[in-house]
C-alpha cells in the first residue's frame, strides 16, 4: 500500500495546487462530464478523495470480496446511481462560492482520508457506499484513479495540459491493463492509454480491435 498511497498524496497534491490558481470564472466553464460545471466536477473529486474518512471510521466487514477492476463495474454507473452522483455534487458546490472555499475543501478532505488511511494496520477492508467490501489498498487505488482521471477531465475544461503525475499514472495503467504489456503497434504511452481506456479519447474500430485480440481487459467508467 505504501506505493499506492504515495500516489495518492502526490495527485492530490498537484490537483490541489492546480485549484489554488483558479479564477471565479474558471468554476463556471462546462466539463466533459455534463451537466457538470467545473465548480461540481471539482465538488465530486473532493468527495471521492475524502470518503475513506467516513469509511475508515465504520466497522470493518469481515473479508475481501471485490478488488480495484472489480468496483468499476457497470452496476456503478446504473441510471439511479448516476442521478444520486450528480445532484450530490451540485449540493455540494453550492456551498462552495469561490476558488479558495474549493481548494479549502479539496485539501481537507484529501489530507483527513490520508491521515485516516496512516492508522489503519496491513490487511485492513473497508466496506464502499455501493456495498462492496474491500481491502484497504485495493479501495485506494480506486481513489488514485478517480482523481487522475477526473484531473484530466479538468484540464481539458481549463484549456491546460494534463497534469497526471507519474506515480499516479503507474497506479492507474496497472490496473486498466491487469498487468499486461499494452501492444506495442498501438504506440501508446500512459497518457494515451489512460484518456483512452477511461472513454476520454474515443477509441478507433483497430485500435479496439487490437485490444481485443491482446485479450485487455475493459472497465466502466462515467463522464
């Protein structure tokens, strides 16, 4: 887990950054993740980034049932799920006016999931809000990837380049590839491959072809 945590506070770290230089006008532009506007795409992060406060602080279930691959499945993005995810994050943004309220929020909530995730012993599980037990680490990478993938749905909004930090972007290849070497012929580096993988970057009939054939493994993901 060291690994995956570190990964985790240097993607925070860098997102958090990249927040404290936004301007008023910024929380308004329109994301790719519609009908989400900055200010609620950032809200959504903020929540994903802190929710291991709540979980760490509830009994533990007994064992492990579902790994990292496994949560991202499409049940977690059911119609009824996706409703209940959006209207959150607008009630969450209303209640944050300005680029430092957002940035504020974004870094206590990171740093209090962090400092909850440093307690806990080897082996612990965690139990997510949609029911599925979890081992501690696997739950993390998890987070990695929401605030990787959705730093990259921001800079897209914000007209930058991508930020995604190098230890982050291990963390997420490895599990959107379950260890596999990416074909080659694709000419792919992380960045590709994570934009594409995640539904960022459509994916072409032969490169999807190609994945097919190399037998990669398809996760769900929302916008």
């Amino acid at each position: 887990m060291p690994t995956v945590r570190a990964a985790f506070r240097a993607e925070c770290a860098t997102l958090g950054a990249v927040l404290r230089g936004l301007s008023p006008a910024d929380l308004d532009r329109p994301t790719g993740c519609p009908p989400w506007a900055v200010r609620e795409l950032i809200a959504h992060v903020s929540t994903g980034a802190g929710r291991l406060t709540g979980m760490l602080a509830a009994p533990a279930p007994g064992a492990a049932e579902v790994d990292a691959a496994g949560y991202f499945g499409a049940t977690k993005f059911a119609p009824e799920v996706d409703r209940a995810r959006i209207d959150s994050a607008r009630r969450e943004a209303r209640e944050l006016p300005d680029p430092a309220a957002v940035a504020a929020e974004f870094d206590r909530a990171w740093q209090s999931a962090d400092d909850a995730v440093g307690r806990q012993p080897p082996g612990w599980v965690v139990r997510t809000r949609h029911g599925d037990a979890m081992a501690l680490a696997e739950f993390l990478v998890t987070r990695v990837v929401e605030v990787g993938v959705h730093g990259l749905d921001l800079a897209a909004a914000l007209g930058r380049e991508p930020w995604l930090t190098p230890a982050a972007a291990e963390v997420t290849t490895a599990l959107l590839t379950g260890g596999r070497d990416v074909p080659a012929e694709l000419g792919w580096d992380r960045l590709a491959l994570v934009g594409r993988a995640t539904g960022r970057v459509p994916l072409t009939d032969r490169e999807r072809a190609v994945l097919d054939g190399a037998g990669m493994r398809r996760l769900a993901f929302a916008r």
